[in-house]
C-alpha cells in the first residue's frame, strides 16, 4: 500500500492529533516534532507535542472514566474487546504498512503484530468470568472467608517503538477488561502508529455507548511536560512501561517513592545453548530468525549462541552462509529480510560497538550484503568469541550475535547466566535430560524459556516478564491480570455470636 493511503485510512493526512480520550482527538499545544521514516530518513508528518496542561486534562478523564467503567460488568467490557479485535483484523493491512513506513519492520512481521494485538483482545475478553475471587474455610463455625479482586484504577502505559501497537495491547485489554482505564504515552519514534490504533479504538467505540470517554486515552510529548509528571502522579496507582535497563530503574523509583505498581519489562541480553543432539536444520533456522527478526531490535532477540565445541564448524560455517543470504532492506516483500534499525541514533550506536569489539581484537563475521544508499541500516554481523571470553555484558539492540564454544553442559549453564539480564533464553537439544535441567531450577534463570524454537516466541496464553535487571512483574497470560487490580480479603461473620467481653463492661 502507498503512503499516502495509508495517512489517508487513519486521517493522518489532515493532521497528527497528540492526546485523545477515546473518541475525541486533540492537537498538542506544546514542541513541533515529527514522524521520520527509518527507511529514507524522511519525515513523514509533523505535530506539536502535547503540553504539561493537556497530560493534567487526560488524567482528569481517565480518573472520570474509571470511576464509570469500573460498574460496567465483566462480560459486556468483554464485548468491547471482541469488537476491537475484529477491527483490528479488518485494519491489519493498513496499520502493518504504517508501522513498516514508520519504524521499518518488515511488513511480513508486522502483519504478525497486528494479529497479535487481536489475539490479545480475544484473550482478555475470555478472562471476563474468570477474574474473580476465592472462598476458604474458617476455623470458626459461622464465618465466611473470601478473597475479591477489584479495579485497581487508571493504568498508566508506556511503550517502546520495537511493537508499538502490540505493547500497547498486552496491557490494554487486561487492564479494560479489568475495569481499569487507561494511558498510553508511547515512543516518540511511532506517534503515527499510535493514532491509527486509537483510531480504530474509537470506531469501536462508536458502536458501544457504554463505554465512557478516557477509558482508552493516549498522549504523546516529552518527558519534561508528559512523562516524568505522568509516572509520579499518583492518581496512576499501576505503571506499565518498557524499555531500557536505564529507564525502567527511574520509573520504578518514582512508582516506589508514591507506593504504586510497577510492571517493568525491560532490556534482555538473550542466550541459547546448541547442544551435541541439536537437529541441525531447525535449530540453525529458530536461531536465525532469533537474531535478525525486526534487524535484531527485540528485547528477547538472541544475543549468544553457545555452541559445543563439537558442534562448532557446522554451526558457525552454516551461519555464515545464511547471513550471506539474508537480503537487506526488501521490507515490503514477503520474505524473510533486514530492516533498519529505528533511527540514525540507533545505527550509529550499533556501529559504534562493532568497531569496538574490532579495536578489541574480537573475530568479527560481516556478509559484505550491500545496503540500501538511504535509510539507517547497518550490516548484520556475528562475532565469535573465544571459548574463555566474558560473556557480554550489554545489550546491542542490533542484528549483532556473539557465538562461542562450550565444552560441558554445567559450562554452558553458568556462561548463559552469567549476565546481568534475565528475560529470554532458549535450548536446541533432542535430550531429555539436557531439557529438564534447562528448566529446572539448576539450569536457565531467565523468565522465559523456548525448547527448540525461537527465543520470545510467546503466545498469549503464557505470562511475558522477566528476573534480574530485565525487569519486574509481567504482562500477558497467566495470572498477569491481578496486577491491574487491588485484592481485598474479606471476613463474614454471621454467627450471631460475638468475642468474650474479657472483662470490658460495654453497659446494657
């Protein structure tokens, strides 16, 4: 699809709101910015930013919303949902050649994300009789002991630019269907991609009056005016945001210091283990596409490939060949390409740490593939370690794999976890044993774990979080929905009867 259909579709050619509550749309009063294309480094569209004024008018209407939205019953919030996901399905062309003009994913997996996003509202639709509570036997005759789970409030959501609409959704739809109302304050790489979304929200919402204005709110500036006074407000008490190690710390810090919640999914350093009993063909493809997928701008990317020192040259020599392969930059093409990373910045940072790891003396692979002459692209490239180096201890957002040998299982164990991240990991074995003791206690120390597939290749079905520095909490599957809500425990006592009076006269 053109560019200019697309703007078209989402009325993105007559101007780029900055804030809506749902059905209304609004142009920011604060900085001129603009969208710029990754693939030419053009831009796209401008708008302004919107004002520290406006973030306030939009916490006002979520607060207003919630306190709405939070008596409408389960199953008819599930409607809404349903509905959503159906436009979603009916939308997915357009937005997935928006994302692909806006941020360069090629649109084959942007197609993917789309459906995600609609898979997602399913999920939480489903969930719509399922988020109650618990009863549990007392000790004492007469007495009733339960657990209920009640909206927790406005949910504030920020995003990073890698899945701009699916990270939205994880959390949207379990905190609607929760009874929550929300706030997207997404990446400021991809402002157009979120007001298609909320586009199509608000044609959704045409069909359902029960839904009241701010339930679904977004508001895109910077972090002076926008950011910075969202996650302290207090009126937020849950806080979903992603991205950076670096970032996640100072959301977690200002959550902690107001007593709120804080869903943190941050950045992973993932690794997997090629074993002696590794089917050659499928392991190498999921390891692969691990790497490459999205030009490696995936928190759960794989970052290192242990190999076993028997498996070694097979391995490595087999990559090689699919790196030379791999064409560069066919976006809008249906197979399996490069694409650029997000922006100049970002393309600059990568080459930054490839001629480091060069001046370092460190063996480095690169295919020679031929780059587009515009956009911010970079060449993939692997570097292979020695058996005895350190393991990474950063993560390069960028098609950069590090390969080295192992010798013993334990080895591998301990070079996989050893790393301060702990979102992604994976293991290609046909052994059973080697299996179970990958995700057993004494094996990955990751949150997520993949067997013979690629790593983060979650459905929605399973919890999305990880340990150590890559984050806190989850999203998704699971029971992640209880961190959108408040859990009261209750005690009924319809004995008729009453504590000793020990002594204390309380008259007649």
């Amino acid at each position: 699809m053109k560019l200019a259909d697309v703007m078209r579709i989402f009325k993105l050619d007559t101007g780029v709101p900055a804030l809506g509550t749902g059905r209304g749309f609004f142009a920011g009063k604060g900085d001129e910015t603009a969208s710029i294309s990754p693939l030419d480094e053009r831009p796209l569209a401008s708008f302004h930013h919107a004002s520290r004024e406006q973030a306030e008018e939009v916490v006002q209407a979520a607060r207003q919303a919630f306190h709405i939205w939070r008596g409408v019953p389960a199953p008819v919030r599930a409607q809404v949902l349903l509905d959503l996901a159906g436009a979603f399905r009916e939308k997915k062309e357009p937005l997935a050649h928006l994302m692909t003009y806006e941020m360069g994913k090629p649109v084959r997996e942007a197609r993917i994300e789309i459906e995600d996003c609609a898979i997602t509202a399913t999920y939480a639709a489903g969930l719509a009789r399922k988020i109650g509570g618990m009863e549990a036997p007392s000790i004492r005759p007469d007495v009733q002991l339960m657990e209920k789970w009640h909206p927790a409030g406005p949910v504030l959501i920020i995003t990073a630019f890698n899945f701009p609409a699916s990270l939205w959704a994880w959390n949207a739809c379990l905190a609607v269907l929760c009874g929550d109302s929300t706030v997207w304050k997404p990446a400021p790489q991809t402002p157009l991609m979120t007001v298609a979304v909320l586009r199509i929200v608000a044609e959704t919402l045409a069909g359902h009056p029960e839904v009241p204005e701010g339930v679904f709110s977004f508001i895109m500036g910077t972090n002076e005016d926008v950011a910075v006074p969202l996650v302290g407000d207090k009126r937020l008490p849950v806080v979903s945001a992603t991205g950076s190690i670096g970032m996640g710390r100072a959301v977690g810090k200002a959550v902690a210091e107001r007593l709120g919640t804080a869903i943190l999914e941050l950045g992973g350093n993932a690794a997997a283990l090629f074993t002696p009993s590794a089917d050659m063909d499928l392991s190498l493809r999921h390891a692969f596409f691990a790497a490459t997928m999205n030009g490696g701008q995936r928190c759960t990317a794989l970052r290192r490939l242990l190999v076993h020192e028997s498996r070694w040259d097979g391995v490595v020599g087999r990559l090689k060949t699919a790196y030379k392969s791999l064409p560069v930059g066919d976006v809008f093409g249906e197979n399996h390409t490069l694409s650029p990373l997000v922006d100049r910045k970002a393309a600059e940072g990568f080459e930054g740490k490839v001629r480091e790891l060069k001046s370092a003396g460190v063996e480095m692979f690169t295919p020679g593939t031929a780059l587009p002459d515009d956009g911010t692209y970079v060449p993939p490239c692997m570097s292979l370690l020695e058996k005895d180096a350190p393991q990474p201890q950063e993560e390069t957002f960028g098609p950069l794999l590090y390969v080295q040998p192992y010798s013993t299982f334990d080895e591998a164990i301990e070079k996989h976890n050893a790393v301060p991240q702990g979102l992604a990991s994976g293991i290609y074995t046909n052994d059973v044993a080697e299996m179970q003791r990958f995700v057993s206690e004494r094996g990955s120390d990751a949150g997520l774990v993949a067997v013979n597939d690629i790593t983060g290749n979650l459905e929605v079905a399973l919890a999305f979080g990880g340990t150590k520095d890559s984050g806190v909490l989850s999203e998704k599957g699971g029971d992640s929905w209880k961190h959108y809500m408040r859990r009261q425990s209750i005690v009924v006592n319809y004995s008729g009867q009453a504590l000793p009076a020990a002594g204390v006269s309380f008259g007649s």
